[in-house]
C-alpha cells in the first residue's frame, strides 16, 4: 500500500487527530495517534492487519503475540492472516504475563505484534516473556513505528507505516502561545 492510503485509512477511522495534544510524555504536539480506534472498523483492521502480515510472509512462524490492550486485536488478525496460533500478555501486579492459560512452547517461532511502537518497553516485556518460556522472537511488527530508529531490538522491527510527530516541551509550545486548547488524549498517566 502507498503512504496515502495508510494515511487515508487512520484519517477516515480517527486513528490520526490534528489540533493540540498534552502527551503522556507532557511535551505537546499538533497530531495524535490512537491506533485503537482503527480497531473499530473490521474492514480497515484487516486491510492494515493484512499489510503486516505480509512483511513477515517468507518467515516461520508458530505463533503470534502482542500485548494487552493495544496489542490483543492486531496480533489476532495477523496470525487470522497467517494461519498461526494467537495469544496475548496482559499485566498482573504491574508486570506483563500470560495468563488464561497461555503458553508458549520451547521453540516455537513467535513474531511480537504492538499497535503502536514509540518507546518499545512494551514489546521488549513480551520479547522477555517470549524469551522466558524457551520460544524463539522472529520479528517485531507494528501498525506504526513512531520510535524515529530510537530504539533497536535484537529483532527487525518491520512496521506498516514509519511516523514522526512533532512535539514540543511545554514552555516553547507554538500552539499554547497562539492560545489553543490542549487535550488529553489516549489511555496512560501523564508525567510530568
């Protein structure tokens, strides 16, 4: 898929919002990314799911994972489109783990999918898991790589689109000294 086709999907389902945003890091930016609203629309998570998928085609995979919230419909519809098995990591007292009965086999080839990748500690959690139980990290896959190559894994990092927002510190943001109002968006804690 082309560039604007991916940005076309995330604009008609409300994935990318323009106006200004207070980040969970507290730095401010002009766009917003919420890739779980991509989710809502079958359609649109199949066509992207798919784009995915297809990056890790000529590669073996047993099983596919990603962690809990973002990461549980997309690693489901990619191994949908690879025929493999699914599963998810969900945190239990602050910590990521599988749970209900879950497992991963020693070897089992296991490609690590996330919605979004930006600072890669949660798929790093879900690599260590994976490492844990014995199976084998094939790949990272992400609907987005916002990591601006900020973050290296020891597995490729294949993404459906690579993104860069501006931002800003919140003392030199343009937007607040032009007197727009900012929004919280998304589903973490700010720090500040």
């Amino acid at each position: 898929m082309k560039r604007e086709e991916i940005i076309n999907i995330f604009k008609e389902s409300g994935v990318l919002l323009e106006g200004h945003f207070l980040l969970t890091s507290g730095k401010h930016s002009k766009q917003y990314l919420q890739c779980a609203k991509l989710f809502q629309y079958p359609e649109s998570s199949q066509i992207i799911s798919k784009e995915l998928a297809d990056k890790f085609r000529d590669t073996e995979i047993d099983v596919v994972i990603g962690p809990a919230i973002g990461g549980i419909i997309l690693a489901y519809e990619v191994a949908k489109q690879l025929n493999v098995k699914n599963v998810f990591a969900e945190r239990e007292n602050g910590a990521m783990t599988l749970r209900r009965g879950f497992s991963i086999n020693e070897g089992d080839k296991v490609l690590v999918v996330e919605d979004v990748v930006t600072t890669g500690g949660s798929v790093k959690e879900v690599i260590d898991i994976v490492k844990e139980m014995k199976g084998v990290v094939v790949g990272v896959g992400s609907v987005v790589d916002r990591s601006s190559n900020n973050i290296k894994f020891e597995e490729e990092l294949r993404s459906v689109i690579k993104f860069d927002i501006e931002t800003f510190e919140s003392d030199a943001c343009p937007l607040c000294k032009e007197g727009i109002e900012v929004v919280k968006p998304g589903s973490r804690k700010v720090f500040k």
